[in-house]
C-alpha cells in the first residue's frame, strides 16, 4: 500500500510484507478437524439408534399380521350359526 506521497511505508526492515494473521501458527486443536465436516458426523450411538428403530418398526409389523392372520383363521372356522343371521 502506498501513500500519496508515493513512499511505500513497508519499505523499511520494521515491517512485513505479510498481514499478522498469514503469520500466526494456528492451535494444535484446529488443525485436528477436517474443515469440510464440522464435527457433526454420525457417531455409533446414532447408528446404533436407526438400527434399534429399524428392528421395532419390522416386529411391530411382523406382529400386526400375525394378529391379523389369527383373526382371519378364527373366523373362517367359526359355525355360521356363531356368527348370527343377518
């Protein structure tokens, strides 16, 4: 950056070329993240809850068709004189 003067103020040994920032070393906790993934990843108890949720949706429905299919059963035995006359 020059003045308008046309002096350059950086020409001295006093300062540097580069902002303070490009300079710094950054923290040692910093550098363990990755920047794209933000440390909001799905860890195993997130897993393990999809699965858990996965498996209670499948005996839950496994349990209404059998409850269905017993129903079904027990009417198709039944007398038609159980049943009553419409």
């Amino acid at each position: 950056m020059q003045h308008p003067g046309g002096t350059n103020p950086c020409d001295s040994s006093h300062c540097t070329k580069l902002p303070l920032a490009a300079t710094e070393k950054s923290a040692p906790a910093h550098e363990s993240q990755s920047p794209t993934s933000g440390g909001h990843g799905l860890g195993a108890g997130g897993i393990a809850g999809i699965s858990l949720s996965v498996l209670f949706v499948a005996l839950v429905g496994m349990g209404v068709y059998d409850v269905m299919n017993k129903r079904k059963a027990n009417i198709d035995r039944a007398k038609p004189e159980q049943l009553g006359e419409v």
